[in-house]
C-alpha cells in the first residue's frame, strides 16, 4: 500500500508537468497555427538555466532566481517568436513553421551544451528533504512540483477565464483577421503567448532537473506529451491535463512490471486508446465542433 500511494504521488506531480508541456503545445497551436517541435528542448533548456543558476553562478536568494529565470525566459520566447513565426507567418507552405521549430530545438539544445555543460549533471533539489507516513516515503521536491504545477495551472485558467487581457489573447488566436478589424494587437498577444509558454516549460523543467538530471535527454519528455495531448483529447486544453495525469500515472504504475520499457506502456496505452476512443477521454476540439 505504502509503495501504491508513494508511485500515485509520483505519478501526479511527474503527470502535472507533461500536462503544462502538453498546455503550452495547445497554447501554441491556437495562437501561431504550429504544433512546436522544440517544446522539448525548451523544457530541457530550463533544467540547464536552473543548474546554471544554482551551480555555476551559486545564487541562493530564491526569489532572485525566479525573476532572472523569468527575464530569461521571456527573452527566450521573443527570439523564439520572432525566428520561427514572424518570417513564416504568410508562407503558402504551412509546415515552414513547423520545420523552423524542429530547427530551433536544435539550436537550442547545442547551446545549452556549449554554453552550460555537455555533461549530465545532478541538480540539487529545490525543497531537499523527505518525510514518511507508516512505509510511505516521499521527497518534498514531487510536493513542491504537484503545488507549483497546480498554481501555474490555475493562474493560467485565471488568465484566460477571468481576465482582459486573457480573453483578448484569446479572441487573437481563434480569428486574428476579425481580431485585426477590432483593432486587437494579435503580434502582440502572439508574443506574450509564446513568452508564456515558453516560462511555463522553462520553469517545468527546472523543476523536473532534480529527479532526471540536467541532460539533453529531458527534451524526450515531448513525446509524452503529444501522448497526453492525444489521450486526453487534442486541442482540448483540459483534456490535456487529464491525459497528463494519466500518462504519470501510467508510467508510475508500470514500475511494479518493468522499469526498462516503461515507454513502451505508455505509447501501448496511447494506440489502445486510438483505437478504442479516438477522440481522447475529453472529445478533442474538432470533434466538439462536429458535433
């Protein structure tokens, strides 16, 4: 029972990140009109900014920490931006974009090699420490990450739910033509929305460093997240969470069987689930619309 709850925790706080990564690709998708092939090297990118900070430049004020990595991320996502939409916005080839992306997540990986480390490296962890009830052990950094993934979730619902500026973020990315009459700024909200995701996967996976290594190798984490995106319903911004969770789950539990090919359950379950429900646990977004 204690090794269950203990996976179950794992699971959670792990599925939590794939669904932000997931969320970030379906943010992408509706603003910019492209599936983002680098979301995993930004993802990786963030771990190596963390262990930059943490390790080689030695600061420890928290919160001075954060609000570099924000700067960072922010400045990353305008570069990003303005390298792989702007140029490619009016192509009569639509997959130029996509392209750019996989391009991109190249460049970004070799710079963080060259100019972090080309080693895997420890990352020490955020909140260090365990605590056990009865034969239940877990680490404070998977609760630091279910709380930080459930705040980031949250505001972003907030965003784009409650506030102004998130329902015209919004109406920009579903019709940018009628967005441009109305005089909405959509190069803009185009930015801040790629800005956005990218501090939402740069701050995932220097969360995820401590428990996976500080490597290229973090940029695999892509993979399960067109998986959640795919499980939980595509285009479906819920449905991307729930998948997430589901695909952490999956792979905890599958621990109990295998620790090698824990891949291979998790993509198992996701052509299971194409062929019994194709349109994800939550109807993805063009079936709604057929419906």
């Amino acid at each position: 029972m204690a090794l269950f709850l203990q996976q179950t925790m794992t699971g959670l706080s792990v599925g939590l990140v794939y669904a932000t990564v997931a969320m970030g690709l379906m943010l992408l998708l509706r603003a910019a009109g492209v599936m983002n092939f680098a979301q995993g090297n930004l993802l990786a990118m963030g771990g190596y900014i963390g262990f930059a900070f943490m390790e080689k430049l030695k600061l420890s004020n928290g919160v001075l920490m954060v609000l570099l990595g924000i700067a960072v991320f922010i400045l990353v996502g305008c570069i990003f931006c303005g390298l792989c939409f702007f140029p490619f916005k009016r192509s009569k080839w639509p997959q130029a974009m996509m392209i750019c992306t996989l391009g991109a997540g190249t460049v970004i990986n070799e710079l963080c090699l060259r100019l972090v480390t080309t080693e895997t490296k420890a990352l020490a962890p955020i909140i260090p420490g365990s605590f056990s009830i009865g034969g239940f052990v877990i680490r404070y950094q998977y609760l630091f990450i279910f709380g930080a993934m459930i705040l980031m979730m949250t505001g972003l619902f907030f965003l784009f739910d409650k506030m102004y500026c998130g329902r015209v973020m919004s109406a920009a990315a579903q019709n940018k033509y009628a967005a441009d009459l109305l005089g909405i700024p959509t190069n803009l909200t185009t930015i801040v929305t790629f800005c956005l995701v990218v501090c939402m996967v740069g701050f995932s996976g220097w969360l995820l460093a401590p428990i996976y290594y500080v490597s290229a190798s973090m940029a695999t984490f892509q993979a399960r997240a067109f998986a959640s995106i795919v499980i939980g319903g595509f285009g479906n911004l819920k449905g991307a969470i729930v998948g997430g969770v589901v695909v952490g789950l999956i792979e905890a539990y599958s621990t109990y069987f295998t620790t090698t090919y824990k891949d291979v359950v998790v993509f198992g379950a996701l052509l299971l689930m194409l062929f019994f429900r194709p349109t994800g646990i939550l109807k993805s977004a063009t079936a709604a619309e057929k419906a």
